[in-house]
C-alpha cells in the first residue's frame, strides 16, 4: 500500500470522525434544550408534508412550503437566535476532562457525605437552596457573576451559604470537582411548558441549567422541604433521602470507571454514608 493510499484514507476517517464529532455534540445539546427540540420538531414536520404534497401532486401546498424551505433557515436563525447561541457557547465550553471525572474515590465518597449532611440540615428545617455541580460543560459564565469562593465542600459552609440572613443565601452555589467555587449566582429558568406552575423559581432555574449543560443541579425546597435533581434536562422531584444519595452518587461517578466486587463495595459504600 503506498504512502499516498494511507494519505488518502486517513483523511477520509478524519473526515467521518470530524462529522461524527459534530453531529454528536449538536444532537446532545438539541436534546437537552426545550426549544431547539420544538424546532427539530418543526423542520422535520414540513419535510414530511413537503414530501407528501409531491407524491399526491399538491401544487398549491407544495408551492407554499418551497417559499418556506428558501426561507425558513433565515427564519429560524433570527427568530431562535438566544437558543442557536447558547447551543453553540455549550458546546464551547465543553471540556475535555471535568474536574469530578479527576477525583478519587475517597475524595468523591467525602464530597457526597458533606452534601448530604447539608441536604439533610436544610430539608429539616425547611431552607431554600440550589447547588449546581459542574460536569463537562464549564459554567464560567455564571462563576463570573457571581461572589467567589475557592473552598473545600463541607457542611458547615453549604449550611450558612443558604442561611436565611446569609447575605449571600440568594441565588445557587457551585461546585467544582470537591470545592466550593461561588455562591449568588443566578442561572437563566427554564421555560418548559411542561413544567409544574407550583415549581418556584429555584426548580425552575436547576431545570434550566440542566437544559443548557451537564451539570447536576440539586434543589431544596423552602416552602416544602422537598429534595430534587435536575440533570440531563429533567427534574426528579421529591426524592426520599436514600433515592437523593443513590443518584447523586452514580450521576458523580465517571462512567467509564469499572468497580471491581461492585456488590460487596457498594453495601461498604452504603454503610459509610449511613455512618
């Protein structure tokens, strides 16, 4: 084989794999934003009756939506602009090593106990908070609105962050890998419809973070106490305790990362939790 045939072949995989890349980021954010899943939803609607309009001969429906094939990406682009954007700055600011995928397991375990234990204070006595992990995804855009922290995760600080008469109680705290990075900051809130009217503006604003990114948004309820996950563009509300930790914990756990005697480790993982 010449130098020149493994030239050739090695541009066409990089092509494909370029491709590949591409569609696989843009597929993902289109997943976990509402409204670009509406306009996908759309799209695909006029293709299907712009096909059906040319086998059963629809002059007047197929002259129509010629109008809105040559001009309907002009349109979509200046109507969908904030969603196109935010799209394509998710995608930018997608890292290749998260600061959670770099933690031990004992420094991953510590980090679920110290949430947990803050989790457990703030649901007892009915204080409001919102804490936003980051994954992949960076949320520097938020970190630099908001009050700078730089500290390791523990439950006294989370507790007092959320404290009623904490000057800084008012808007989300987030975490990067096992420390507290910021506290007020202010995410965008979700505008799906779908979502429940008697959800306030902190479910609303971990489910519009969870849209945008990757992150783990976790939520307490002021008037209820109830405790909530937002990740992946869905909230899972009112979770028990136990459900709460189990999830929190498998959605900070890298998934390419292989357990070894996964029955015995997790029944220690469990009873140290509990401890």
């Amino acid at each position: 084989m010449s130098l020149l045939t493994l030239w050739s072949l090695f541009t066409k995989v990089l092509d494909i794999c370029i491709v590949w890349i591409l569609f696989y980021f843009i597929l993902k954010n289109i997943r976990n934003n509402v409204k670009m899943v509406l306009i996908v939803k759309g799209v695909l609607l006029v293709i299907a009756i712009e096909i059906l309009s040319k086998i059963l001969n629809l002059y007047t429906v197929g002259l129509l939506l010629e109008y809105v094939v040559e001009w309907g990406p002009l349109a979509i682009i200046v109507i969908f602009q904030p969603e196109i954007r935010t799209m394509l700055e998710s995608i930018g600011r997608t890292q290749l090593l998260g600061r959670h995928k770099v933690l031990t397991v004992d420094e991953r375990e510590k980090m679920v106990v110290e949430i947990m234990k803050s989790i457990e204070y703030l649901k007892r006595n009915r204080i409001g908070a919102l804490m936003v992990i980051e994954r992949d995804v960076s949320l520097q855009e938020y970190i630099g609105r908001a009050t700078k922290i730089y500290a390791d995760i523990s439950n006294e600080l989370l507790s007092s962050l959320f404290y009623p008469n904490s000057p800084l109680h008012d808007g989300g705290v987030i975490l990067q890998g096992d420390r507290i990075t910021c506290a007020s900051a202010v995410f965008r809130t979700s505008m799906n419809p779908s979502l429940s009217k008697k959800l306030g503006t902190r479910h609303r604003a971990a489910l519009g973070i969870a849209e945008e990114s990757d992150a783990l948004a976790l939520v307490v309820s002021e008037e209820t106490g109830r405790i909530s996950i937002a990740c992946d563009g869905e909230l899972h509300y009112n979770l028990t305790l136990d459900d709460f930790r189990l999830m929190l914990m498998d959605e900070l756990k890298p998934k390419t990362e292989v357990f070894y005697d996964s029955d015995e480790k997790d029944d220690t993982e469990a009873g140290d939790l509990d401890e």
